[in-house]
C-alpha cells in the first residue's frame, strides 16, 4: 500500500488499516520470540550434553561470587552508613564536622579512603 492510496481512504477505513498493521505486527513478534525460544533451548540442550560428556554439572558451571563494586565500578569494602540527623566529626581535627546532609566533604571521603571513619558525636 503506498503513501497515496493512504490519503484516498476514510477515517474509518484507516484506523481499520491500523489496527491490521498492529495484528500483523503482533503476530510477527510472537513468531520471532517463538522462534528465539526454541533456538535457546536447543542450544541448552547441546550445551548441557557437553557438561554432561566433560563430567560437569551446570551447578560447576556458575559464576563465583565477586566483591561488590561502588558506583565507580571499583571494588571496594562496603562505606560506612552515616544516618542523616547526626553530626560527625573528623577524629583528630573536631573542628572539622557534617550533619550527614549533602555530599561527603572531602575530609570525610579522605578519612575512609585511609581505611578510618568520622566519629558520630551527636543527633542534630
């Protein structure tokens, strides 16, 4: 159907062509998800047959647990929690103190990155 025969039809006749196009556009995504179920299960049976011969379970297969990454995708020991409505402080420096509001000064992320935590001294 080309673009002019569109601007010939009716209102009616065009939502019907929608609504067409969406039944064959919905037929043809379960025909390709079908088919990808298929193909995959195919190749879990090949793939279990090969564990199978090696003297493998899937169970050996996995993944071993990795250390959990931070946001810069580095892994590191898990941070301390610092709860908001406290009032921390630097633990050789009191001058330097955070109400746990807003970002981390950079004396705090300093502190952690030597390993070393601020000091909770009192609820705000």
């Amino acid at each position: 159907m080309t673009t002019e025969n569109l601007e010939k039809l009716a209102d009616d006749e065009l939502h019907a062509v929608i609504g067409r196009a969406h039944e064959v556009l919905n037929a043809r995504d379960l025909k390709r998800k079908d088919k990808a179920r298929e193909d995959a299960r195919a190749k879990m049976e090949e793939a279990h047959a090969i564990l199978i011969r090696a003297g493998l379970t899937p169970q050996e297969l996995g993944p071993k647990r990795k250390p959990a990454k931070g946001r810069s995708g580095k892994t590191s020991p898990k941070a301390p929690a610092y709860h908001g409505g406290h009032q921390y402080r630097h633990p050789s420096n009191p001058a330097l103190v955070w109400k746990a509001k807003g970002k981390k000064p950079q004396w705090l992320a300093a502190l952690e990155a030597e390993g070393k935590t601020a000091v909770e001294v009192a609820n705000a």
